[in-house]
C-alpha cells in the first residue's frame, strides 16, 4: 500500500540531514509519495491563466507541454499564445 512520506522543508534546496535523505530515498523507490506540505509552489503571472477551466479542450482531462515544450490539450485560442 502507498504510504505518504512527510518531509519538512520549505525551500528547494533543503538542508536535510543523511538520515532524512536515506528515508526519501526509501520512500521513493518502495513506491510511497513525497508530502511537501510547507514547500512553496508559485506560479509566474502568465502561469496563472492556465488554473482556469476555461484553457481544458472539454474533450480532455488537462493541459501540458509535450517534450518541445508545446502546450497540448487546450483550447486553440491558447496554443496560439
């Protein structure tokens, strides 16, 4: 059963401690989740227009870049942009 793995941080570049890493590490490759609650996740102000539903093609589930780094899934008046 995937378990939830809590680590405390709350930047990118951590300063975790041998043992906390160890414990990530196991966490990761037994296939539990890394929990980040206190890590920011911010959005520049041009991200912030895709956390609308109105960007969703209805026809799908949601909006990614593929490798080329080309948005997909999205309503064509946005790929243009």
């Amino acid at each position: 059963m995937t378990q939830l793995k809590e680590i405390t941080c709350n930047g990118w570049k951590p300063a975790l401690s041998p043992q906390d890493q160890a414990d990530a590490t196991l966490a990761i490759e037994s296939g539990d989740v890394l929990f980040l609650p206190a890590l920011p996740f911010v959005l520049s102000e041009s991200e912030k227009r895709f956390l609308s539903p109105d960007v969703v093609h209805p026809q799908s589930k949601n909006v990614s870049l593929n490798n080329a780094g080309h948005l997909r899934f999205a309503y064509p008046t946005f790929l243009a942009t």
